[in-house]
C-alpha cells in the first residue's frame, strides 16, 4: 500500500472513531436526560396520587379541581398503583396487584425507588399520612422518547457515512497534495543514469522531511559522481599513462639486449629505463593519491579551518624545502576577523600545495606569492608567478586529467596535480580559476563562499 493510501486511510480510521465517539456520547447523553426527565414527571405523577388520594380529605374542592386540571393528561401505558400497609391496593378499582411484595418493600425500606421494567420507567414513594403508611408506585412508557430517540438513530447514521465518506475523499485529497513533492522527487530520481550523475533533484522551499530528504541525496549524489569520476579517470586514462612508458622500457631493453653493447651504451639504456621507470612512479604516485583523496574525503568530518593559519603552515613548510623559490605570504590584504571555511585539512593542504608546487615549476623556482582577500560574499586565495604564462587555448586544458603542455617539455609532469587540486576544491563548495597572458606570469584564484 502507498503511503498516501496509508495516510488517508490512517486519518480516515482515526477520525471515524472520534466521531463515532462524539454521536454515542450524543446519542447516550440525550437518552439518559430524556430518562431522568420522565423519571421526574413519573414522581411528579406519584405525588399529585398521594395529593387526590390520600390528602382529599383535607384541601378544598378547588385547590383538588386545580390539581386534577393541571395533571390530567395521562401518560402511555401509565398504571398507578396505592399500597396500604399489608401491601394490598386500596383507592383505584383496579385491584390488581401487579407488582410484587418484594418491590413494594423495597419502596417501603428505600423511601423512593426509580427503575426501569422493559421499554416502561417505574417511580415508586413511600407515603406517611394520618390515614397510614402508603407505598405508591406509578410506571409508564416514554413512547415520545423512544420515536426521538429512533429519529436521532437515523440522523447520526446518515451523518455518520455522509462524514466518513468525506473524510475519506478529502483524506485521500490531503495526503496526494501534501505526498506531491515525494512523487516529484521520485520521478526525478528516476532521471538519473551513469550518463547524468551531475544531475541534482529539486529540494524545494518548505523545509520539511521531503525537502530534507532532497537535500540528503543531493549530497549522497554528489559522492557517487566524484567516485565515478574517479573510476572514469582511471578506465579512460591510467591503463594510457602507464602503457606508455612500460612500452618505452620493453623497447628500450629489447633494443639494448638485440646486440652487444659496449658499457656505456648499457650505462645510457639504464639511465633511460630509469627515467622511464621514474615517470610511471610518478603517475601511480598521483593517481593513488587522487583515490586516497577521494576514500579521506567519504570517510573524514568537515571542520572548521582557519585559511590564515594554514597558509601560514604552508609557507614555513616551502620554507624548509631547500630547491623551491621564495614563497611570498600576504594576509594583510584580508581586512575580515576571521577567514574561516568548512573542509578537511588535509585534503586542502594538498590542493593549495600543488597549485604552489606548480608555479615553482613553471617559473624556474622563482618568486610565487600568496594572498588571502577578503571578497564580498567569498574568500579568495590568490596564487601568484612570474612565469611564462598560459595562453587560452591551454588555459581551457589545465585543469584536465593527464594534460601537459607540450611546449614545455622540461616542465612536463604526470598532468594530474592541477586537475586533482580542482577536484578537492570543489569538494569544499569552491572554485577555482585562472588570469594568465602569455610573457606576464599566471595567476591562480581559488574561491571559497562565506558562511
């Protein structure tokens, strides 16, 4: 059952039983007061019997013609009964007995008794007059109560299913419009593909379980893709990288080992294969530690980093790197309290050194600098060189897996440290850039929002 049929039919169950509660507690409070007021007209009809019966003798002729007036309708199925004190009837001429001894000494010991005999209502007095000890007993059926009582029957089932079959419909109604953006997230859900990871399904603006339940498999979505980048890269461009120089090192030897070679020709063949072997060091290295970066990312809690302590930290660390330029920190141009960002340490330490790593390299070692500014709604880090610079048609390459540019050969690396520092930004909610002309050095801009 979907959950708006379990919904509509929950608050359908719920709500017909809270009105079946308030018409039986109609029904039953209205049966008891039409009770209690025919009781009191029955002793009402006991009492005037003791007035004309016994006390006649004592009142006028008048005030017994106004008494008689006033209670002269009689009542359905009405029998009124006077018992002297051997329980026998006396006064009316039907001398029947009709009720037994043992409630007329119930009346006598209780001194008044009310009860009901069947669909009839009995009021039963004990009476002392100067003639004796009376015990009057009078019964009748409501017929009026009971003919209201089956209209009111009648009513309240009428009631009852035009309710419930409202209930029903407008609950079905309710649950379908309030389940609405649970049917779009699902037909959203089934939009996406291996094709589309990068695909994100509405969260909406109410706030609710359903808007949360968006934004939780947004964040979910946004894992899955960058572990389906990460396997992308690694079916479509490891087995490439690493083919090249083990087919350059199985040449090598088969070529060197094809004939006898004098020392230095092995000496040369070997230097070859190590830099052959080296390479493919180097790109394994990377392409391990784009995966790590990944696993560290799934695995590790966002916290809250201070971007002027850590690049204080890095600066001291390319401080100790004996090979390396002169790292120039600026903070000062941050006029903010504070520069503070969610991410993990780690993984950012890696991607602000590699984008320092690589304006070492593409300036011969020269002077990089880094500033920390403060933007209106971001935190900007600038990297800074004085190389070559980077024309547009490989500015719009950089940031691919694997690319090198091959006007620099003596620069060439794996490809992969631009590309994974892009990726571990934007895994922080950031962006990275680039300002670059050729002849007047490049410049890197790395983007976090404010809280």
């Amino acid at each position: 059952m979907k959950i708006k049929d379990r919904l509509a039919l929950y608050f359908t169950l719920t709500s017909t039983f809270t009105l079946l509660t308030v018409l039986f507690a109609i029904y039953f409070t209205f049966l008891k007061f039409m009770e209690s007021d025919f009781f009191d007209r029955l002793t009402d009809r006991t009492m005037v019997t003791a007035k004309l019966y016994l006390e006649a003798d004592e009142i006028s002729s008048a005030a017994l013609a106004k008494a008689r007036g006033q209670y002269l309708e009689t009542l359905n199925g009405e029998r009124i009964r006077i018992y002297n004190s051997e329980n026998s009837p006396v006064f009316i001429d039907d001398r029947g007995r009709f009720w037994s001894t043992k409630i007329i000494e119930r009346v006598r010991k209780e001194k008044k008794l009310k009860f009901k005999d069947g669909t009839s209502q009995v009021v039963g007095i004990f009476y002392k007059d100067n003639q004796g000890d009376f015990v009057i007993i009078a019964s009748a059926t409501d017929q009026s109560t009971l003919y209201r009582l089956e209209k009111l029957k009648k009513v309240m089932i009428f009631v009852f299913v035009t309710i419930f079959i409202g209930l029903l419909l407008s609950a079905r109604w309710i649950a379908k419009r309030t389940l609405r953006p649970l049917d779009h997230f699902i037909d959203e859900v089934k939009q996406i593909k291996s094709s589309n990871l990068h695909f994100r399904v509405h969260e909406g603006d109410n706030r609710d379980e359903i808007s949360l339940l968006a934004s939780n498999f947004n964040k979910l979505m946004e894992h899955l893709e960058q572990a389906f980048v990460l396997q992308k890269t690694f079916i479509s461009n490891a087995s490439h990288e690493l083919r090249t120089p083990v087919t350059s090192m199985m040449i090598g030897a088969e070529v060197v080992l094809a004939h006898e070679r004098s020392p230095e020709e092995y000496k040369q063949a070997l230097v070859s294969l190590m830099e052959d072997a080296e390479k493919m060091n180097s790109i394994i290295t990377e392409l391990v530690s784009l995966a790590q970066a990944d696993v560290e990312y799934g695995s590790s809690r966002l916290q809250d980093i201070d971007l002027k302590e850590l690049l204080a930290s890095i600066a001291k660390e390319w401080q100790d790197v004996p090979s390396s330029g002169a790292l120039v920190l600026s903070l000062d141009e941050y006029s903010g309290h504070d520069a503070v960002i969610s991410a993990n340490e780690t993984l950012l330490k890696i991607a602000v050194n590699n984008i320092i790593s690589n304006a070492f390299k593409f300036s011969d070692q020269g002077p990089v600098s880094c500033s920390l500014i403060s933007g209106k709604d971001a935190i900007v880090i600038e990297v800074a060189d004085n190389g070559p610079g980077i024309n547009e048609v490989e500015q719009a390459m950089i940031f691919e897996p694997f690319y090198s540019s091959p006007k620099k050969q003596e620069h060439k690396g794996t490809g992969m440290g631009l590309f994974m520092a892009r990726k571990i930004i934007q895994l922080f909610k950031g962006t990275i850039s680039l300002r670059s002309s050729v002849g007047e050095g490049s410049t890197f801009i790395i983007s976090f929002p404010k809280f």
